[in-house]
C-alpha cells in the first residue's frame, strides 16, 4: 500500500510542476509545446485565467517546477526499489540525481538550451533529497 501512495505522490508532484510551469511560464519546452498544441485552445485559455489569479511567487513559479520534477523522478525510483535503501536503489537514486544536475550545469556552458540557476540547482537536490524520507532502511 505504501508504494502505491508514494507512486501517487509522485504523480502528483508531477503534474503540479508542468501545470506550474505550463501555466505560469511564457517559454515552452519543446514536450509543453506539444502538450500546449495537442489539448483545446478552451481549456489551455481557462487555465490560463485561472493561474492569473494565483499571483504565485517567482521562486514557485521558476524552482519549484525542478524541484518537484526531480522529486517525483527519485521518488519513483525508490518506488521500483521497494522504498528500500539498498546499494542498487541508491546508485540508481544518485544516477537520476546527478543527471538533473548535469543538465543544469549544462545549461550553464550553453550546452543545452536553457538558462542556469542556482535556485533550480537547490530545488532539484531538496527535492532528490525529500524523496529519501520515503524510504525504509533495509
């Protein structure tokens, strides 16, 4: 039962961030692009109405969207690994930890498209690190 709650969390986590950043941001990724064009220009417009009344803060609408996206990957991580500490789930936990961290120090040197943020860069690792209360010493 616990898996299938911190799947879920993890879902939510998810969504929360592409709706944060699909709502709340101009830029587009090129997977929110088609996302954007693929759902009715109805629903996209009223979603769009809706976030303009949250007046969220720019760490919330910039950060928080890493953060959660690297909580929901290393959250589903330790759900493939049974929410248990081990040396294969915590090298998999590292693995998918560092790729988000590569990509924003990539984005640093122009590498990928992107700009780099030190605010990003700590919401990623709060969020890999938040994901470890989910887990049971084995």
């Amino acid at each position: 039962m616990k898996k299938w709650v911190a799947l879920l969390i993890s879902c939510v986590s998810l969504i929360t961030g592409v709706l944060i950043y699909f709502t709340q941001r101009d830029v587009l990724s090129p997977v929110l692009y088609y996302l954007k064009g693929s759902l009715p220009v109805s629903f996209t417009n009223q979603l769009q109405e809706v976030s303009a009344f949250l007046n969220l803060p720019g760490w919330v609408i910039h950060a928080a969207p890493d953060g959660l996206w690297m909580f929901a990957l290393c959250l589903a991580i330790w759900v493939i690994w049974d929410l248990k500490r081990s040396r294969k789930g915590m090298r998999w936990f590292i693995a998918s930890g560092s790729v988000g961290i590569l990509f924003e120090f990539a984005q640093a040197f122009d590498r990928i498209p992107g700009v780099f943020d030190w605010k990003d860069l700590v919401a990623m690792i709060l969020g890999a690190f938040l994901s470890i209360f989910f887990t049971i010493k084995s």
